[in-house]
C-alpha cells in the first residue's frame, strides 16, 4: 500500500495514497469509530450541490480563478454522476457540527480536481480543500443548509407516499360507504356508522398531515448559507450571497433563498424541532390507523371481526394456522421509534449554546431517519394492506342489529331516560331493543338498519 503524507495544525499523518480523502476525514474516521450508519449519502449529494454553486458565485465575483474553477466543478459533477461514493467515509454521529463531513467532501473534490489538473492528491498548495473548495464557506453554514435540502429531498417523497396511501383508503372509503356497522367509542358500542366513514376518517386525517407536512416542506427553502461562520458573512466576497442563491434557484428550481437573519438561522434550531413535530403527529395518526385496523379485524371468530387483512405470513411458530395483523404492527413500531427521534432532536436542538449548536449531525440523523422510515411503512401500508383489505358485511350487519345502542337516535323522540331502561333491558335479556320497544308500544319505527345516516 502506498502512502502520502498530509498535515494539519496537530501534525502529520499517514494516508492510503488510494484514497481521495484527506487528513482531516482520517483524524474523523479514527476519532469517532462509533457503530452507528456513515453520514447520509443524500447529505453528501447536497454538500457537493452546495460546493458546485459556491465554485460558479466564486468565480464570477472573482474569488476563485477560472482554472481553479473548471476542475472543482469537474470533480463534483463526477461524483454527482455517481464515481467516489465510498470516499465518503464519517459517521452520522459525531464532534464538531459537521465539519468532519464537510471536510471530507472539500478533500475528496480537492483531491479528485488537483489529479485531473496533472497534480498528486495531496499537493493542495496548487488547490486547497479550505481555501478553494471551501471558499466563502463554513461548516456552519454549508452543513446545516444542506441538511434542510435533504430532508426536503426526502419529504418529497414521503409526500409521494402519502398521496398514494391517502388515495388507497379513499378507494375503500367508496367500496365500503353502504356497509353498515356499529361505530365504538372508548372499545364500546356506540351509534351507528358505515364501514366507509371510517376509512373515510382514516383518509382525511392522513390528508391533514400531509398539508402539515407541505406546509413545513416551505420553510426549508430559507436557508442561512453565506452566513459563514456565525451568520456575519465574515470571509464572503461582495456579491457572493447574490450569486450563490441565483445559482441553487437554477440548480433545484426553487425559490430557495436566505433567512431575514443570518446570525438568527445559525444558532437557533427550533424549524427542525417544529418540523419533527409534523413528522410525529404523522407517525401518531398512521398508528392509530394502523391500532384500528387491527382491532378491526380481531377474531376471525372472537373479535370485531369487521374486515380481512390480507395474509402475509403464518403467524405463530405453535398455533396453527394464526395469521398476524404484521403490517400494522410494523407501521405502529415505527410511530414508536419517530416520538423517540422527536424527544432527541428536542433535547438536541435545546442544548446548542451562544452562536452555533454543536449537536447537527444526531438532528440530521435522526430527520432523515424518520422521513426514510415513514416514507418507506407508507408504501408498505398501502401496497400489503390496505390495497387487499375486504369487508364483512353480515358480520358488521349482524353487529348493528344486535347492539342496543341503536336506540341512541330515537332519544329525542322517547327520551334519554327511557332509552336508557331499554338498553339495560336489552342487554339483559338479550332481545333486540327495538322488539323491546315495540312490545311496550313505545316506538313502532324501523330497525336498526334504518339508522345509518
């Protein structure tokens, strides 16, 4: 194995000449040897969207020669093509607010620009990973900005996501609108629905979360890029910020811009925690969803017994036959781990002190993690459950007749109190309320099936 030599301010360093990383990502890599996943390649992609933006403002204002320039953009445009995704080597947890990660992309364009001008990796007094690649750049600026474009990448999905699991449970809502039950509150039988208004209900909750969520998508187009180190724009170019943020419009087609105040955006973290939060109420109401659909087709000959999941794997190693709600419960789990994440990034976002907080990269992993995970138990949700989900109608039919808080709607008409004496009537004989009724001469209406709005 070859190896170079590079130094920083604590000393020398041997690397693996193979490697397009530098010292900076070798102290990184030795450092944090933490078993915990290596930094988000969509991150990574974003840095290196950053840096192709930053190398074009820096050009145009001067700051960067147009050499210099031609073979930074080179490089990065080789690895957005997809060449060097295994010289991204630090942890998704670690010291420093990121300037590992960031480091480790300035080396490896540096390295990668510096051989395809005729030179040695390493020999940055021809191009400098700090002074070049990272021009009118800080860690504190560049990283964090391009965690909120990659949670937004990454939301856009979800989002995909959730239209289709939205539309799923409309599609059922439909298919099930003349199927008649019993509607529950607190476990107990309540007043009369259909099996559509459920799935209905299940639809429009999902549909509120994802305007939240568009909603919060909004917000991480305002950035604090060029604010350097504390928001100041200390080591800027005049010109620069204009550039930089004309140039990400036309690579992301957005209107990505600069938050009012830079200093602001650079310490205070609170649009994570709140956009977490959208993260968590969608977690809370898919497991809710996902808690009903398993209740609802509890039994198959003792419990609700209101509709069929499609089988997807036996369900006991001992019990024959036994077919689990698995998909549910899966999506519940990850409802569990999302709250999880949000109480981190809380604590997270609370703990940074003065001008930067210091504890981006577990608020980055833990975003993106959630984002990936519900995007992922969306589709899930949709494809092996809700897609195949049939109704019993008899069942749920049979469970309307027999249930005597049918009675519920005729309580303007006989009143509460003498409701009330029938139901517990009712529930002690085991007769249907509504022969009960009309034995007494009290009421001489429809049966229960004439109940449902």
């Amino acid at each position: 194995m070859t190896l170079r030599v590079e130094e920083d301010s604590i000393g020398l360093l041997k690397i693996d000449d193979k490697k397009y990383y530098g010292v900076n990502t070798k102290r990184a890599e030795e450092n944090f040897e933490l078993k915990t996943s290596k930094t988000d390649l969509d991150l990574i992609k974003q840095i290196a969207m950053i840096k192709l933006a930053a190398a074009i403002a820096n050009e145009k204002v001067g700051r960067l020669s147009a050499k210099k320039a031609k073979y930074i953009i080179q490089a990065i445009n080789e690895f957005l093509a997809g060449k060097f995704a295994d010289q991204f080597v630090t942890t998704d947890i670690q010291g420093g607010a990121g300037t590992s990660t960031n480091m480790n992309v300035n080396e490896v364009i540096a390295n990668r620009a510096l051989e395809l001008m005729g030179h040695r990796k390493g020999e940055y007094e021809y191009l400098s990973p700090q002074d070049d690649v990272n021009a009118g750049q800080s860690t504190n600026d560049v990283y964090p900005s391009a965690g909120k474009l990659t949670i937004l990448k990454k939301s856009q999905k979800l989002h995909d996501a959730l239209t289709l699991l939205i539309q799923a449970f409309k599609q059922k809502a439909d298919e099930f609108q003349d199927v008649k039950k019993i509607g529950r509150t607190q476990l107990q039988e309540a007043v009369p629905t259909t099996l559509g208004n459920s799935f209905q209900a299940f639809a429009d909750g999902l549909l509120r979360c994802q305007r939240q969520l568009q909603k919060g998508m909004k917000s991480l187009l305002e950035l604090n890029l060029s604010g350097t180190a504390i928001g100041t724009e200390v080591n800027t170019s005049p010109g620069y910020k204009k550039e930089l943020y004309r140039q990400l419009q036309k690579q992301y087609q957005m209107n990505i811009h600069p938050a009012n105040d830079l200093i602001d955006a650079t310490q205070n973290l609170d649009s994570y925690v709140q956009f977490l939060g959208t993260f968590k109420a969608l977690a809370v109401t898919m497991s809710k969803i996902s808690h009903d659909l398993r209740l609802m087709s509890s039994g198959p000959k003792s419990g609700f017994h209101e509709i069929n999941l499609p089988a997807r794997q036996p369900g006991s190693s001992l019990m024959p036959g036994k077919i689990n709600p698995v998909i549910p419960e899966a999506v519940s789990q990850i409802a569990f781990e999302v709250i999880g994440n949000d109480t981190t990034v809380t604590i997270a976002a609370e703990s940074g002190e003065f001008e930067l907080n210091a504890f981006e990269p577990v608020i980055f992993k833990d975003l993106f993690e959630s984002t990936d995970l519900l995007e992922n138990r969306a589709v899930m949700l949709t494809t092996k459950c809700v897609d195949g989900i049939t109704a019993n109608k008899k069942h749920c039919l049979d469970d309307l007749d027999n249930s005597a808080e049918t009675v519920t709607k005729l309580t303007p008409i006989i009143g509460y109190a003498t409701a009330s004496k029938f139901v517990k009537e009712a529930l002690k004989s085991g007769r249907n309320v509504y022969d009960l009724l009309r034995d007494a001469g009290v009421y001489d209406g429809g049966l229960a099936d004439e109940m449902v709005d």
